[in-house]
C-alpha cells in the first residue's frame, strides 16, 4: 500500500511538471506570472518618521507685577530686536518700589559715570608714563649718536668734507672783504645789500661744512651737544611728572568700589524694567496677548516671542534603526497642510539615551529644515525620509518578488520556454520598492516573477490534489 502512494505521488509531480512547462510556454503564459528585467542602479534607503517643527529659541513673555497695562507697542508677527520695550504698565499703577527705583538709577548712573571717569584719568595716565619712557630712550639714543665711537667712516669721505670746509672758509673770507669794501654805503644801496646777502650764505655754508666735518670726526658741535641735552633732560622731567600723576590717581577707586556701583545701577535698572515688556532676543510676536487699560496679574502671559532664524524638527527613531542614524544625513521634509512641496533638511542631533514610549525603545533625533519660506510654521507636523543609506550602480530586485522560504529569500527566475527556478538570494540597501542583489545566480536582464505567490500557490494546489 505504501508503494502504491508513492508511485501515485511521484506520477502527480511528472504532472505538475509538465503542466507548468506547457503553461510558462504557451500562449497564456503572461495571464499566469508578471515578470519584470532585473536592471542595474543606484539605490537610497530611506528612514520613515513624522516630527513637529520648532524653532531655535521661543519663549512666553510674563508680567512681573500687578497692575494696568498702559501701551501695546507691538503687533503679531512683528519683528523685533533684543531690548526692544514691547508693552509697559501704567506709571499711575506702579508699586512705590517701582517708581523710586527710577530715582535710584538716575543717582546710580551718575555715580558709576563719575567712578569711570576716574578709571579713565588713571589708563591715560598710565599711557602718558609709557609715551615719557618711549620718549627718555629717544633722547638718549640722540644724545648717544654724537659719541665719536659711533661715527665711524671711510678717510675719503672725511678728506672730502675737510676740502669742502676749506674752501667754505676761503669764500666766506671772500664774501667778508667784498661786504667790508662796500659797508660805508647807504643800507639801502642795491650793491652793499647783495654783498650782504652773499657774506650770510657764505657763512652759513662755512658752518655746515664745518658741522659736517666735525660730525665725520666725531667732534659734534657744541649746539648739537647743548640741543641734545637739553632735549634728554625734558624728555626725564616729562617722566617723573608722568609717573607722579599716576601714582596720584592709580589708587583712586578700588575694583570692588566700581562693581558695587555698577551693581546698584543693575538692581535699580531690574526693578525699573518689572514695568516692561522687553523682548530677551531678536524675533518675530507670534502672539500677543496683553490689551490696554487691563488690570493683570503677576505671572500672566503678555505675549510669545520666537527665534525663527533656524527651524528644527523633532522626532523619535526605534532603538533598531537607530545606529543607521548619522549627522548630516539628508532628509526630505513634507507637510500635509503644504501640498505638493517637498524641503530639504539635515540630520543635526543624536540622542545617546533611548527612552520607552509605549513598550518601544526610542531615540530623539533632531532635523534642521535648511529650506524654509513663509508657509512653514512652527507646531506645524512635519513627514521626515531620512537617507540612511545608498548605493550606485547595483543589481537590483523588486520587493514583491522576494520571498521567505525555509528561512531564506528566494525570487523565482523566469528562463526561456522553461519553469520558473527558485533562487536563493542575499540582500543588502533596501528602499520602499527594490533591494540590492548581494549574492546570488542573478544577472540583469534575467525574468524575475512578479507574482510568486500564484506560482507557489499552484503548485501547492496541485501536490495535495
């Protein structure tokens, strides 16, 4: 009995065999199996996530005292500026403390600003000391120049300013006996003044030639030495009146002194400012809630200012994907309230500590929107694809076709006028639609079955038959 079963198994398998090769072959083939080509390409995996967007900064803007709102000085959506007063209370409902700490910054301020002035008088004197030595070292060197040793040079050139000299001499004896045949005339004879004229130049000549060779020969002149002198020795009065001025005012007001007036003008201005509302950094009002002529509460809300210089979006990764997770990795952003536009984004923050969140381990991840215009608000939810991987030029297999059999993947090639053939596979970059071929007996261009699950289907069918 047993043998006959076996022979009747054995005589359906032949059959299956030869139905499905008359199938694959026949005219209906492409009723029974969709087949598509493998191809080659480039291939990105993708991260799906969904995430809020925020802002870099925001915070709520709170009154810090009772009392009634006086002016509104700002819209929704304005821009501001870090300072800016954006609302203020009336002067007439302000706590006595309030009112005098106006008093008290004006007396605060003035007292800091005549400190100041003192530490000011203190650094410029401090410079004039440092300008006097500067000055003392160039009168020395000046005076040190005329010492002989220091006017060393060649015998040419102190026989040329000797020959220059004599000759300067020998004019200017010249210049004096012309002058002295013609100093009987009038002054205002046009002869004797020329002789005049020519008896200065003469001299003044003699004297620099003579200067000259007494600089060559290291025989400076007495002027040059009196004016030297005379130089150094002011250029040192000037420093010990310098370093008396300094040591005068140096210890005028010590540090602590300047801190603590410093520290009344920032506890009077502190309290002054419990009247305001100053916006902590530049930003766009996105609401406003403060009205005029309101009595308020300490603790309410005024208004809500953000930081929209850079936008960032929020979201959480499962601790599986989280290691394909890296900074800088692109990331395709999409709105549902903005239809039809996709904005680019960057991977900016990590998290390092996984958190459970409904049985499921999860990371915070955080994604810059590089791209960003005026319908992109903050709150709004936001649809991440976080590239995590890609490869370029690969085989690659469409998802539908694989499948799991006995533990492994398999896709079932279609050959020419033959029966599909099983074929083990290993995976790499996945995307939404095709993988990557990592080993294989696969090739592109090769027939790979659509639908396996008909083709398993029928197999299984006809075997319990």
């Amino acid at each position: 009995m047993k043998t006959q079963r076996s022979a009747w198994f054995l005589l359906i398998n032949l059959l299956l065999a030869a139905a499905l090769l008359a199938g694959c072959s026949g005219g209906n083939n492409s009723l029974m199996f969709q087949t598509e080509a493998l191809q080659t390409g480039d291939l990105t995996a993708n991260l799906v996530a969904n995430g809020k967007v925020r802002p870099s900064r925001a915070q709520d803007l709170i009154w810090k005292l009772e009392g009634e709102i006086g002016e509104v000085l700002v819209d929704n959506m304005e821009e501001v500026r870090e300072g800016q007063k954006l609302a203020e209370l009336k002067a007439s409902s302000l706590p006595s403390q309030v009112i005098s700490a106006r008093a008290e910054l004006l007396q605060a301020e003035k007292d800091l600003e005549s400190l100041k002035n003192n530490s000011a008088r203190v650094e410029q004197a401090a410079l004039d000391v440092l300008n006097a030595e500067d000055a003392v070292k160039d009168a020395e060197r000046k005076r040190n120049t005329l010492s002989p040793e220091k006017r060393k040079v060649g015998q040419a050139f102190i026989d040329g300013a000797r020959a220059d000299y004599l000759m300067a001499e020998e004019n200017l004896k010249q210049a004096e006996t012309a002058f002295n045949d013609l100093s009987s005339l009038p002054e205002e004879n046009l002869a004797r003044v020329a002789a005049l004229k020519s008896l200065a130049v003469a001299r003044q000549q003699r004297d620099a030639a003579l200067a000259q060779l007494n600089y060559l020969l290291g025989h400076p002149s007495e002027l040059e030495i009196a004016t030297a002198e005379t130089e150094l020795a002011l250029a040192k009065a000037r420093l010990a009146e310098a370093q008396r001025t300094y040591e005068d005012v140096k210890n005028g007001v010590p540090e602590n002194e300047l801190a603590a007036a410093q520290a009344r003008v920032d506890v009077a201005q502190a309290t002054l400012n419990q009247a305001f509302i100053l916006a902590p950094f530049d930003g766009r009002i996105t609401y406003v809630s403060a009205r005029s002529g309101e009595r308020i509460q300490p603790g309410e809300l005024a208004a809500h200012i953000e930081d929209a210089t850079h936008l960032y979006i929020d979201t959480e990764i499962s601790e599986i994907d989280i290691n394909r997770m890296k900074l800088g990795q692109p990331v395709a952003v999409t709105f549902d309230a903005i239809y039809g536009k996709e904005y680019a984004g960057k991977v900016t923050a990590i998290g390092g500590s996984g958190q459970n969140n409904q049985g499921v381990v999860v990371f915070p991840v955080t994604v810059e929107l590089l791209e960003r215009d005026e319908a992109v608000k903050s709150g709004m939810t936001a649809a991440l694809s976080i590239q995590v991987d890609s490869v370029n030029d690969v085989l690659m297999v469409p998802n539908r076709a694989v499948r799991m059999v006995d533990g492994k993947r398999v896709v079932y090639i279609q050959p020419a006028g033959g029966v599909p053939q099983k074929v083990e596979i290993v995976l790499g970059v996945s995307s939404e639609t095709y993988s990557q071929v990592l080993e294989g007996e696969l090739k592109a261009g090769d027939l790979v079955v659509m639908n396996p699950d008909l083709l398993i289907g029928q197999m299984n069918g006809m075997t319990v038959q």
